[in-house]
C-alpha cells in the first residue's frame, strides 16, 4: 500500500457479541501514515483488558462522522500532554 498523503487510521478491538455472528467494536486509538517524514506512528488511547488475544483492527478513518472529545489529536506533534486528566 503507497499513501501519497498522510492518512488517519482507527485502531480498534474487536469483541464477539455472545449468540450471535456480529462484534462490537471499541475504538482504542489511531494510525497515522505520513510520507512526508517517511514515518507510521499509533497512539493508543487505551488497551483492552480481559479476553484478548494481542490483535488490533485498523479500519480507514471516515471524515464524516462526528468526532468525540475523546478523539485524539491528529498527530504526535500536537498531543497536547497539559491536559490534567
């Protein structure tokens, strides 16, 4: 796969619902490509606990859908780590 452009990534863990073929999804973090500086960085904002096996998803980043407070920044270089919480 080749990105001519940085492009944002969902990371997220996957849990089977119970009786059922369908799995809930929790976003866990974010993958940024970014040719420019030839770099692949993931922030995790969390890591699931439990009955996991070690695998992360990364599904295409949709622009449309709202974004929440917990959505982190767009890149490392403006995490903004002053945050008290």
């Amino acid at each position: 796969m080749h990105f001519q452009t940085k492009t944002l990534f969902n990371v997220a863990h996957g849990r089977p619902v119970p009786n059922s073929k369908k799995s809930v999804w929790n976003k866990v973090g974010i993958l940024i490509v970014d040719p420019d500086n030839d770099r692949i960085s993931l922030h995790l904002d969390s890591i699931p606990t439990g009955e996991w096996n070690g695998w992360l998803s990364i599904f295409p980043k949709e622009t449309d859908k709202v974004q929440t407070a917990h959505t982190p920044a767009s890149s490392p270089d403006d995490f903004d780590d002053s945050v008290p919480f």
